[in-house]
C-alpha cells in the first residue's frame, strides 16, 4: 500500500476528531473509513448503508478469520 500525502480542510479533519475518538481510530483512518464507506454507498445505491456497513464489516471479519459456519436450525 502506498501513502500520499493529502491536503484537507481543516473543517473535515475537526469533524472527524470526535467521531475518530469515538471509534478509536485516529483521524486520518476515520476519513479513511468514511472514504471507503462513500464509494461503497456510491458503488451500490439501492442498498440501505446499513447493510452496506454490515457487509463491511463482515468482509473484515473474515479477513481476520473470525467467521463461524451458520447452523441451521430444524
């Protein structure tokens, strides 16, 4: 992966510091995190962004290999 340097306003970067205290992100991966989140929600515009975070979330999930295999019940 490669880092650039980016300029942004001050303005975006004071709104992310709460929401990146919140979630325990720095500032730059909150931005980051809300940049992945907007192309998701551009990418697919009939779902709700819930889901799209869920599915997010997901993804990560079994990244890390945290998944389970599902039981039905009967």
């Amino acid at each position: 992966m490669m880092a650039i340097a980016l300029k942004l306003s001050d303005e975006l970067v004071e709104i992310a510091k709460p929401h990146a205290a919140a979630k325990h992100r720095s500032v730059p991966k909150q931005i980051e995190h809300w940049a992945r989140l907007g192309k998701a929600v551009e990418d697919n515009p009939d779902m709700p962004v819930s889901f799209i975070q869920d599915t997010l979330l997901a993804v990560e999930e079994a990244k890390a290999g945290q998944t389970a295999e599902y039981q039905f019940s009967s």
